[in-house]
C-alpha cells in the first residue's frame, strides 16, 4: 500500500473514532438534560389573563418543582389552595410571612413594609391601574399573591376577609415559572422581578432552565454532526487510496 494510501486509511479511521466520540457525547448530553429537565420541570397550561402580560390565557410555560419554603417575593408560583378553587393558579408573590402590604400611593403603586415598590410587568401602571386594597399583615408561613393584571384577577384581595387574610400556605406552592414554551410569540425565559430585591431576602436565582436548553442544544449539534462526519471521513480516506 502507498504512503498516500495508507495516510488515508488512518484519516478514516480517525474521522470514524472522532464521529463516534461527538455522537456518544452528544447523546449523554441531549438525553441527560432531558431527563433531568423532566424530573425538575413540569408544563403547566395557564388558565385565565390574570397574569397578563406576563403570561396569557392559553400560554404553556414550563415551571420548576419547588418546595413551598423556597418561594420568594416577585416569583410567579402555580399553586393550588381549597379556598380558592380546585385547580392549579399561577399568581405573583408580593408579600411573605411577617410582610405588610397596601395599595395604592397616590401614583397607584403597591409597597410591601413601606417600601413601594416598581412593578414594571404589570398590564398597565398609573395611578387608577390597580383597586386600593386595605392594608394586611401577611401570617406566618403564608404567601401574598397577585396577577399582574390587577383589574382583572382573582387574587388574595378577594380573600381579605378570610381568616388568613388573602394569603396561602407555603405548601400550597407546586412550582415557580421560569420560561413561556409556547406560543412562539412569546417564547423565553421571564423577566427578573428586580423591584423586591432591596427586601430582605432579595429574590429567587434563575432556575437550571437555560443550562439544560443549552445542553440539550449541543448534544443534538454532537449527534447531528458527528453522524454527518462520520461518511464524509470514509469517502474521503477511500479517495485518497484510490
């Protein structure tokens, strides 16, 4: 065999190893971030415009599985509570166990402890943007919760009268929505709710949801292209012995 022959031989066979490496590694990250996207996410289908804009009537979001004492001011949480119905809600947190919340100020802006607070993801802002609400002291191990379209949401103002005062336990939180997955219109990861991080507390780090679109992104990049090098290799180590 020529040295030209046998240099294509060994190309070959090093674009076969080198495309069989791409796609097994390709494949542990395309299904491991799958995998682990699964067990830490779950699809929810909003069902009312009590969110909008931030989420509407009819969006698919995806939302990570949480326990109810990791909840933060400003995350949006599907929860599920007996006084309020029998399904799952997506409303925002604005005020925790100990919190005092009121409404409105003269420019129609919600405080929590007396610090009011800006609110840039509501359906509109302005002085006669939201209902003035009496001022409640959140209990213990309770949550807060509202839409963001304020004139148009059922939410703990509703409830000022019960025992708990509008809120819901902690427990009653399933997960925290982290992106909209459809429409594609409105695909994407949702905006940090920047306005509670001077409490105490500050708010809730991001979830895991972009590093594993990331991974699950790459591994079929791997899998793709390493299958496609894969030919493309041995074609041409055999040009090269011809």
């Amino acid at each position: 065999m020529s040295k030209a022959g046998r240099t294509g031989t060994s190309r070959g066979r090093l674009g076969h190893t080198l495309s069989g490496i791409a796609v097994a590694v390709g494949c542990v990250l395309f299904l491991g971030a799958f995998v682990l996207g699964a067990v830490l996410y779950q699809p929810y289908t909003v069902p009312t415009d009590s969110m909008d804009p931030t989420v509407k009537a009819g969006d698919r979001v995806l939302a990570e599985r949480i326990d109810g004492g990791d909840v933060r001011r400003g995350d949006v949480v599907v929860f599920q509570d007996s006084v309020w119905g029998s399904v799952p809600m997506v409303k925002r947190v604005v005020g925790t166990g100990g919190d005092k919340v009121a409404c409105c100020d003269n420019q129609g802006r919600l405080s929590v402890n007396g610090k009011t607070l800006s609110e840039p993801y509501l359906k509109s802002t302005g002085k006669d943007s939201q209902p003035p609400f009496k001022a409640t002291t959140v209990p213990d191990g309770k949550l807060f919760l509202l839409g963001d379209h304020r004139m148009d949401s059922v939410d703990s103002r509703v409830h000022l009268e019960d025992g708990d005062h509008g809120a819901v336990p902690r427990s009653a939180v399933n997960a925290r929505v982290d992106a909209v997955a459809w429409p594609m219109s409105g695909l994407g990861m949702l905006a940090r709710p920047v306005g509670f991080s001077a409490l105490p507390g500050g708010t809730s780090d991001p979830g895991p949801l972009q590093p594993l679109v990331l991974a699950i992104v790459a591994g079929a990049a791997l899998i793709l292209g390493g299958a496609a090098y894969g030919p493309i290799a041995r074609r041409a180590g055999r040009g090269t012995r011809g």
